[in-house]
C-alpha cells in the first residue's frame, strides 16, 4: 500500500492510511530512473558551482522556453522567464517585490477557496487579504471590477490559479482572463498567477496558456510561476517566473537574488538535459493519463459510495475534486471520525479559505484501488457522523 515514512518527508503519511488530502504525487510515479540516469556534465564545470546568474542561467532558460512553447502552442521566449526554488518560494519573492514597492500597507485580493498557504505566504510579506468568490468559471473577476469601482479599492496585487484551481478544479474563463489583465493595467496592480496545474491537462483536454501569456501591456502586469514539483517531482524545488521582459527583468534585481545570486541552477543543470532529450515530455505525457485514470477512479467511486455528498465541479485536469456535504453537516467533525477511526483523510472547506460544509479530495497520491477503498471508508465514516447528528428512529415494538 502507498505510504510514505522517512525521515526525507515533510508529510508522514502511516501505512494504512488513505489519505486524500496529501497534494503530491504517487511515489510510485515518481521519475526515478529518469533522474539517475540523467546527464550532470555541468558539475564537471567548476563555475557551474558558483553563485547563479540572478535570471536562471541562459542555457536552461532557453531550453525551458522551448518546453514550454511545445506544451502550450505558444511561443516563449527565454527572456520572459527567471527561475525560482518552485512556487512557494516564487509567491513570497514577488511578493516582497509588491510589497516592497508599495507606500502604504498593501492590500491582496485572493480567490475563496483557494490554496491556504498561499495566503499565509502573501500575510509574512505584509499584505492584508481580502476574498474574491469562485464559481464555476473561476476567479469572480465581475466582483473585482465592482471592488475597484464602487468600493474604491485599490490592491496592489491579485492572486489566482487560473488553470485547475487548487481546491475546486475549475478553469479561469477566457473572457474573464483578457478582463482581469484589461482591470490590472487600467488600475495599476499585479497579478500573481499560480499556474501550478496548468500542465496537468488530461489527455485530450488541451493545455492553458499560462496568463502571462495573455498580457500584451508595454511593461506587463502577470507574473505566472510555474513548477516542476507537480509534473516532475516536489523535492526538486525548480519552477519559474513568466512574464513580460520588463517584469522579469526588474523582478531579477530582487535583493535576495542580489545577495545570493539564481535560485537552484544546480537542479536547472540536472533537468536540462531531460527537457532536451524529451524525457521530461515524454514522463509528463503518461502523467497525466495517470491522474484521468485516478480521477475516474474517484469520480465514480464518490457518485457510486457517498450519493448524498455534491461534485461541485468536473475538472479537465490537475490533482483535486471539489465537493460539498449536505446542509448543517461540517467537514471538521467528519475529518477527526475519518482520520481517527477509519483511517482515510481528505482536507476539510476550512484549510482552503472556505467554509466547513465543502472538502477537497486528491486523486494525485494513491493507486485507483486504493482510491475505491479510500472512499468505501469514508463513506462509513460519514454514515456513522450523520446517524450521530440524526439518529434514526428505531421502530416500536408490536
């Protein structure tokens, strides 16, 4: 059974336990003869080791350009890119960024639900948070026009996950995506766009264009990040900044990368050469039919084992399915009998900036059979705390 216990790991997960919260890969996906077999001729060059160009060193950049440009069918060009330690430390670098260039307290507006350590990342680098709705089409971009107009509001940075959303699987609309650049340009803030999923399309699904790649403005206002720790492996901690030149360009001069020059160019030397011989293409092409296996997997077993729980939407890729629990029941009380009786997990509506009656469920970690397990467990767990909630009436006796 899939489980995870050395001391490598930031997350334990027991053997036993089927946990449907953990948002990581299945260990057994995992590219472990593509990573040791990979060619490292660059530590053979002893600037190699050195502090790093600030942008990401030219070579890989281009490279990963040229991923990109495969993956999407649009044209990037490496000048558009800088690379970063994977999204976490991308959110917090352009978020002192932001910050740093704000007079006053800035303020960031972020999606509910959405990824709570995100948020917990843009509070340490001093914003004040306020929630924009989710629906079925993403980001509520019509509720940041009417903040910016009649609440005269005015954020310096907007947060969002536009393709695959973390938690609800949702994809930002098209229309939405062109308005949301248009209200950041006439309005002067930043978008920061965690695009974490957003080559985990399932197959025939066709994949996003990154947002930054919709931005046309002079000196650009997306910043994208991208990471290799969802379609590659998390412990890498490679990803990358795309966005207009100029954007990167001034994000480069950050005086973190002053002070310590390019973010994991050694890691850059490892995946370069797997991006250029198509293996990474290759690995991520049967990842993702891994997770639409999963995903059905998942899928069918919630409809089939917990009817009276809502889908709430129907993803065309990423690592999550979105649900909601029947009126006055509450995820946290089903957690702790889930967790502490019939070992399985899932991530309750609270730890994803919502309320309690919704509860994300990751099909990325476990084998599909042990997705179907996974969920005739918590099926139990929810029958036995809703009988403890509405006890059914036992029938009188003759």
């Amino acid at each position: 059974m899939t489980h995870q216990e050395s001391e490598y790991v930031q997350l334990k997960v027991p053997k036993g336990m089927y946990d449907l919260n953990v948002g990581q890969p299945c260990p057994q996906l995992l590219p472990l003869e593509l990573l040791s077999s990979a060619d490292r001729t660059h530590i053979k060059d002893p600037t190699f080791l050195q502090y790093a160009a600030q942008q990401g060193y030219l070579s890989f950049r281009k490279e990963l350009a040229a991923f990109l440009s495969s993956e999407t069918g649009h044209g990037t060009g490496a000048d558009e890119l800088l690379i970063t330690a994977g999204n976490s430390s991308a959110i917090h670098l352009i978020g002192t960024h932001v910050a740093g260039a704000c007079n006053t307290r800035p303020l960031a507006l972020v999606e509910s639900p959405t990824y709570q350590f995100a948020v917990n990342v843009l509070k340490v680098c001093g914003f004040d948070i306020q929630t924009v709705p989710v629906d079925k089409d993403g980001i509520v971009v019509e509720e940041i026009e009417r903040l910016l107009i009649e609440e005269k509001l005015r954020p310096a940075l907007v947060f969002t996950i536009p393709s695959h959303q973390n938690p609800t699987g949702v994809s930002l609309h098209p229309r939405r995506r062109q308005k949301l650049i248009q209200l950041a340009d006439s309005h002067g803030f930043h978008i920061l766009a965690d695009e974490a999923y957003q080559l985990l399309s399932f197959p025939e699904a066709g994949t996003d264009l990154a947002l930054a790649a919709e931005d046309t403005t002079e000196q650009g206002v997306v910043f994208t990040i991208g990471t290799f720790s969802k379609i590659f492996a998390p412990a890498i901690r490679l990803g990358w900044v795309q966005g207009r030149p100029p954007l990167t360009q001034k994000l480069s001069e950050h005086p973190m990368l002053i002070s310590g020059g390019g973010m994991n160019s050694v890691m850059a030397g490892w995946i370069e050469p797997l991006m250029k011989n198509g293996a990474v293409q290759t690995y991520l092409q049967d990842l993702r039919q891994q997770l639409f296996l999963r995903y059905r997997h998942l899928f069918r077993a919630v409809r089939e084992k917990l009817p009276e729980i809502q889908v709430i939407t129907d993803p065309s890729g990423g690592y999550y399915l979105w649900c909601k629990l029947p009126e006055k029941l509450d995820s946290l009380p089903l957690f702790e009998l889930a967790t502490q009786k019939y070992n399985v997990s899932f991530r309750p509506g609270t730890r994803c900036h919502t309320s309690a009656d919704y509860l994300r469920l990751c099909f990325a970690y476990h084998t599909p059979e042990e997705i179907d397990k996974g969920v005739e467990l918590l099926a139990s767990a929810y029958e036995e705390y809703k009988n403890s909630l509405f006890p059914r009436a036992k029938p009188r006796g003759k």
